[in-house]
C-alpha cells in the first residue's frame, strides 16, 4: 500500500506523517475484515468448524453436543467403635479420595444401625467430569466429621463422569452421520439416538434380536464402563419417544468379554524394564478398555501400540494365553489381566 502511493504521488511519505498514519489504519481494518472472512469460510465446513459453529452444522443432522455428567457410586461408611448406637450419616456428607484430590458428596441420609458392621449410601461427585470416576477402594478420607464413623471406602467402581464432548469427538460423529444416512429406519438412527445422551461413549445397534420387529441397543459410558441403572433408563426413555411405529426397541447392557495377554518384553538399553513395563501395561489395558462395542481385539493393533512406546526393543505375545478375539455388536471388550515379562 505504501508503494503504491509512493508510485501514485511521486513521493514517499515519511513515518510520522498524517498521510502514513492513515495508510497504516486503513491497513489494519483490511487484515483484520480479511482475517474475519478466513475465520468465517473455516465455519462454512464441519471438518474445520469450532465451538458454536460446529454445533450449528450438528444440529443440522439432527446432533447435539454431550454434555459433561457427574460421576455416581457407593460409599460404604464403618463404625470406629466395634459396639455402637446407631449412627446417622446425613445427605451432603462429604468424602473424597485417599489423595483428597476429588470429592462427593451423599445423596440421601442412611443410618448405620447398631447390628451393622457397615452402611452404604449413594454418592455423587461435586462436579462434572471423567476425572471423577474412581475404581474401587479409592475413597478413604470423610471431610465432613459424622461421629461415631471412623473410616469410608467405595467397594465398587465410582462411574458415569464424562466431560462436555470435544470438538474432535463431536466433529467425529458429524461426519459419521454423512457416511451412513439416518433414514429413522435403520441402525444408524438409532444409534444416533443413544449417542446423544449425556454420558454415552459407544452404542450398538441389533436388528431381530428378539424376533421380527424387534430392536436392540448396546450402550456403554463414556469412560467404557458399565453404565447405571438411570442412565440406561434414560437412553430407553428417549429411544421409546422417538423410535419407529410398531418397533419394540430395548436399551441393553453388552456383555463383557474379559481379556487376557501374555506380552514378553524386551527393552533397549539403559531403560528400566519395570517402568517400560508398566507403561506397556497400562497403555494396553487403556487401549483395550477403549474398544467400545463390537469392536474386535487384534494383536496387530495392540503390537504397533506396544512397537511405539519408548524404550521397547521387541515383544512376542504368548498365544497359548491369549490371541485375537471376536467381538459382537453385543459384546464389548474389558482389559482383564495384562501381563508383562522380561524376554
């Protein structure tokens, strides 16, 4: 731009005079209305819209974007005392993790008669979120005193934490909704549907499964776990309203398939092979626990996951203890025990 008035007026305007400060002006709103309409043409496509754009092109088929859940469970509350009256343990008591890191908080009042050894109470984390889903044994501390209590654990696995879906993972299933047309009459429909509720991370779809007419829905959390007995009923809820005139549709837990490897390591040198180890382990049980419904366990793609950690030399995986496996649109996998030996 500056050129060109050079070019036009037969002179270079100096840097602090009126005639360049304007130029300068003038060249910032242009970048800035060019920069907008860059921004504007990303919007336009679902495979680079963000935020509030992308939701706009989800909506469009029929999608919205899942919202973060907060994780539920059991604490199960102990006397300090072996002989005790009974105990109350009002709602809104609180507890957390043994490293106080995340909370939750009782959802109803339970009393610990003075014949129990133990009283168990439904238990909701303080906020949304996965990292708020816990296996067991992972609660120990009670923030909020109850006296004549002495210790709380959660003897199962605290579940249905989910974060509000990603621009990836929303994106993912807008395309997906393009490769395979939802008709309102076929799997894909209702797949869709289970997919939308909150805290839903995999669904399944079975035509037949109890007779003509009939339909099946395998849904699993977002975190791959199991979901509750509400959550199911929920996806059911929705599946009811919007399924198709004299369809029985049926919201149902897959069965779980436990899975078990023999992995023989060998690392490069100057690598710990109890730490490669445990990330082997752990990248393998997360890899598998992350299949979802129907998807099949394959060595091969647990072999390149194996070949790219850090510090691995080589593997063999021993077959006579475990081998690929089919999985049906029934079924999903669960990493069961992984183990991992030094070649």
């Amino acid at each position: 731009m500056k050129e060109s008035y050079s070019d036009y007026a037969g002179f270079t305007p100096s840097e602090q005079s009126d005639v360049m400060i304007r130029l300068k002006v003038l060249a910032g709103e242009i970048y800035k209305e060019r920069a907008y309409a860059e921004y504007i043409l990303r919007q336009m496509f679902p495979s680079t819209a963000v935020g509030e754009y992308l939701d706009l092109h989800a909506a469009e088929r029929g999608l919205t974007r899942r919202q973060a859940t907060k994780a539920t469970g059991y604490a199960a509350f102990y006397p300090s005392e072996e002989t005790h009256d009974s105990i109350l343990i009002p709602a809104g008591t609180i507890v957390s993790t043994i490293a106080g890191m995340r909370r939750y908080v009782t959802d109803s009042d339970v009393t610990l008669s003075a014949s129990q050894d133990y009283v168990t109470a439904p238990i909701t984390a303080i906020a949304e979120g996965a990292d708020y889903n816990a296996v067991a044994g992972m609660l120990g501390i009670i923030v909020t005193p109850v006296i004549g209590i002495g210790r709380v654990v959660n003897g199962s696995p605290i579940t249905g934490g989910a974060d509000t879906e990603s621009d990836e993972a929303l994106r993912a299933r807008v395309k997906a909704s393009y490769e395979t047309i939802s008709n309102g009459a076929n799997a894909a429909y209702y797949q869709s549907l289970a997919m939308s509720v909150s805290g839903i991370g995999s669904a399944s779809v079975v035509g037949g499964a109890r007779g003509a007419g009939t339909v099946n829905v395998y849904v699993l959390g977002s975190d791959g776990s199991t979901v509750t007995a509400a959550k199911l009923s929920e996806v059911q809820t929705l599946l009811s309203a919007e399924r198709e005139l004299n369809v029985d549709v049926r919201a149902c837990h897959p069965e779980e398939i436990d899975i078990s490897l023999y992995i023989r390591l060998k690392v490069q040198p100057g690598y710990s092979f109890n730490a490669v180890a445990d990330q082997v382990r752990s990248a393998v049980e997360d890899f598998i626990d992350g299949l979802g419904i129907g998807r099949d366990v394959l060595l091969c793609e647990i072999g390149e996951l194996i070949y790219h950690i850090k510090g691995v030399a080589d593997y063999k995986f021993l077959e006579s203890y475990g081998s690929d496996c089919a999985i049906s649109n029934a079924q999903f996998a669960c990493a069961d025990v992984i183990t991992v030996r030094e070649v």
